[in-house]
C-alpha cells in the first residue's frame, strides 16, 4: 500500500468523526465547526484523488468545493443568528 | 451580518475570484470539468454570497432584478437561436457545421460556445431567482 492511499484512508476516518460531532455536538457552534473541518476534509480529498488517479481536472473541482464551502458555512451561521436568509 | 467587518471584507475579497473562477469554468469546460450548468451555478453562488452579506437592497443595485429576468429567457433564446440557424441553413436542428462550413473544427468551437453560454445565462438567473421564491420575495 503507497503513502498517498493511506493518507487518504486517514481523511476520511477524520471526515467521518467530524460528522459525528455534527451529530451528536451538543452547541450549534460545535455542528457548524464540524460541518466546516468536513468541507476543509472533503477539499483535501479531491486532491489527494487527483494525485492519485493522475487527473489534473480534480484540483479545479477541489478549489470549486472550496470556494461554495465558505458560502455555505456563512449561509448556516446567517440561518442560525437572524432564523432567515433575506 | 452585515454588521460583522471580518465577514464583510473576506466576502468582498471572495466575491470577484468566485465570478471569475466562474468564468474560468465556463470557458474551460470543453476540455475540463465544468461547463454552463457549473459556471452558471458558480456565478448566482457569488450573487447569493453578496446578497448574504451586504443585504439584497445593494446586490439588487449591483444586480438589478429586471436584468436577472432577461437574462433568463435571453439564454434559451440563445440556445434555441443556434439551433435554429441550423433548420434555417437546410440541415438539422443545432447542426454546428453549418456556421463554418470551410471549417468544421471551428464551427464546432463557435457552436458549443454559444449554446454553453446560454445554458451559463440561463442556470445563473434561475438560481438567483429561485433563491429569491426562497427567501419569501415576490420575484
């Protein structure tokens, strides 16, 4: 087994008790965090499957999960200090 | 939020490379992942980061609503265009070869240009639109 699959194995172990804190997390500011290192998680990972897979077209994808990510994470805290989008 | 300064200048830095990656998508999307679909998500993305931010009074300035309704029908207009060029020329409907016929390769190019930017026109405004239904606004 090579290093960059068993980086990628890890992430996704970090990936998935991220999510278990934005299960279980007791404060909203905990499951907004969780859904944030998530995102951050899922950025890495599109990377590191570019590498592996030698497709260049990944990184474009990664830095376009990057940008929505920041979006959404400022969409959920608008939602939860003012209950609304408008 | 919109009282919140850190939030307000990282958005304001964001919003312009989120359009142009936008951009970049749209105009890359031949020989890379993306397209119209993609780019057009991307653009009403950064609409609706702005509209967060800054309230929808300044991104209605920026952005005005009529623009966003012409838009809509503009891009099928243009979609449908292409294709009827095509029907009009004698061949079948969106044939591209008809709009360059000593060159087929460019007349491809010219072709799927048009019709990925109708498609970016058209996904970005009912995007936008949508969002608005959402937030409870008469659109």
């Amino acid at each position: 087994m090579n290093a960059e699959l068993i980086t990628a194995l890890l992430v996704i172990g970090g990936a998935f008790l991220a999510l278990l804190r934005a299960v279980k997390g007791p404060t909203t500011f905990d499951r907004v965090l969780a859904v944030n290192v998530f995102g951050t998680k899922t950025v890495v990972l599109l990377a590191l499957l570019g590498y592996i897979g030698d497709r260049t077209g990944f990184l474009d994808i990664a830095v376009l999960y990057a940008l929505v990510n920041f979006l959404g994470t400022i969409a959920l805290l608008k939602f939860v200090e003012t209950r609304r989008l408008g | 939020m919109s009282e919140s300064v850190v939030l307000r200048t990282i958005g304001g830095m964001l919003f312009p490379y989120i359009l142009v990656y936008g951009l970049y998508v749209q105009m890359h999307g031949e020989i890379g992942p993306g397209g119209g679909f993609q780019a057009g998500v991307l653009v009403a993305a950064a609409f609706i980061l702005h509209s967060l931010l800054f309230g929808k009074e300044l991104t209605d300035r920026l952005l005005p609503t009529w623009l966003v309704d012409l838009s809509m029908s503009l891009g099928v207009l243009l979609y449908i265009g292409v294709g009827i060029v095509g029907l009009v020329k004698g061949s079948y409907f969106l044939d591209y070869s008809v709009l360059d016929p000593t060159h087929p390769a460019h007349a491809e190019a010219l072709g799927m240009t048009l019709v990925e930017a109708g498609v970016g026109l058209t996904v970005a405004s009912v995007i936008l639109t949508m969002v608005r239904k959402v937030n409870g606004e008469p659109a």
